[in-house]
C-alpha cells in the first residue's frame, strides 16, 4: 500500500499531467500506479517521477507527475493512497 501527501501542486499546460509534490508516507510510488484520494475517491495515475530537486532531498520529499484524467488536481493537503 501506498500512502502520498500532497504539498504543492502545479498545473503546467506545457506538461503531460499535473506535478505534484509532496511526502511518501507509506510504500513507493511507481510509473503506472494508480493512486486515489482517500477522501473523494479521484483517481489520478502515476504518468512520470521527476527526478529530486536539491530542496526535496533535503525535506525528504518526492514530486510527482500525475495524468490528466479530467479531474481536478489534487489539492494541497490531500493524501493519494493506491
């Protein structure tokens, strides 16, 4: 199981999907993974994992690249389990 925070999110029309950044609690995310909010149900799949920033090594954080399924992005606050 897998348990993800979100802490930001950012919505570039230039990208494939969503970034997402934020805090694994639980598990690892992959490539292909769909994940849920566990509030709502919104499903988003995993479509890409950007490689760490100097800021997320240090904060023990992750961003994350989530496909555009017509749902909103996540918001802030929000924990994606799958």
């Amino acid at each position: 199981m897998v348990r993800f925070e979100v802490a930001e999110v950012w919505d570039l029309s230039t990208r494939g999907g969503f970034l997402v950044n934020g805090r694994t609690h639980k598990g690892v995310v992959a490539v292909g993974m769909a994940l849920r909010d566990e509030s709502t149900q919104r499903t988003w799949r995993v479509v890409g994992l950007q490689f760490p920033f100097p800021r997320e090594l240090e904060e023990g954080t992750r961003t994350l690249v989530l496909g555009r399924t017509g749902a909103e992005p996540p918001a802030p606050g929000t924990h994606l389990v799958g």
